[in-house]
C-alpha cells in the first residue's frame, strides 16, 4: 500500500467504503454536512435575515402608506363633502340675500308707485277743484254775458 492510500484510508477516522467504481469514505459525507450546515448558518446571519428583515421593513412601510392614503382619502372625502356643505349653505345664503333684495326692491317699487299715485291724486284733486272754479267763474261770466247780452238784445228790440 501506498503512502497516499494510508493517508486516504486512514483519514478522519478511517472509515472506508468500497463499492466498485464509488469509493466513499464516510469523513467526506459529514465534512460536507457541516460545511453546509455553517454556510447556512452564516449565511442566514449575514445574509438571508438582512433582506427578510429589509422586505419586513419595506411590508410594514406599504401597509403603513396604504393606511395613511386611506386616512388622506377619508379626509379628503370629509373635506369635500364640508366643502359640499359650506357651498351649499352660501348658495342658499346668497339666494335668501337675493330674494330678501328683490323683496325689499319690489316694497320700494311699490311705495314709490303709492307715492307716485297719492302725488297724482292730490294733483289730480286740486286741478279738478282749480277747473270747478274755473267753471264756476266761466259760468258766472257766461251768466253775465248772457244777461247783457239778454240786455242788449232786448233794448235793439225795443228800441
């Protein structure tokens, strides 16, 4: 035998399986084991707990945005809706201030067509009252005028 194959046969415990062409000692199986189970452990500490923890944080930052946007659209929404509400009330106001002027534009019409009729009336009063004394006047010289003319008449005829 040679010194290589006494070093290989008698490696990690020498332990040795032979099975034709596949010669496996069992030192190989279980370094790789524990060479796997180390890279996995290092690994998950330096690698695999970082990026879970960072997509943890990134999950948590979505959930966190997607509240405060359902927060901001409720909001908004209760805005809107007092904006609604303040638009609805100034129209209202405005309608009522409307109304109230045209009101109030239409009492004042009103009484200047009043003031307009009583200033007619009493105008209306006293040329009636300044033609009935004018009448009477016209009559009583109409009267006068007849009675000398009656006057004349009689004395051309008698005459």
């Amino acid at each position: 035998m040679d010194f290589k194959q006494a070093i290989i046969d008698n490696a990690w415990g020498g332990i040795n399986l032979d099975y034709g062409l596949l010669h496996l000692q069992v030192a190989t199986p279980v370094t790789v084991l524990i060479f796997i189970v180390v890279m996995i452990f290092f690994l998950n500490k330096l690698l695999f707990q970082p990026v879970m923890r960072t997509l943890d944080l990134r999950r948590e930052k979505m959930d966190e945005s997607l509240r405060q946007s359902e927060r901001f659209n409720k909001e908004a929404e209760r805005m809107g809706m007092e904006f609604e509400q303040s638009l609805s009330d100034a129209r209202k106001s405005v309608m009522e201030i409307h109304q109230a002027e045209r009101y109030e534009g239409l009492r004042g019409r009103e009484k200047m067509i009043e003031k307009e009729r009583d200033e007619l009336r009493a105008e209306m009063t006293k040329q009636t009252g300044q033609l009935q004394q004018e009448f009477a006047e016209v009559q009583k010289r109409f009267v006068k005028l007849s009675n000398n003319l009656s006057v004349k008449v009689s004395e051309r005829i008698l005459n």
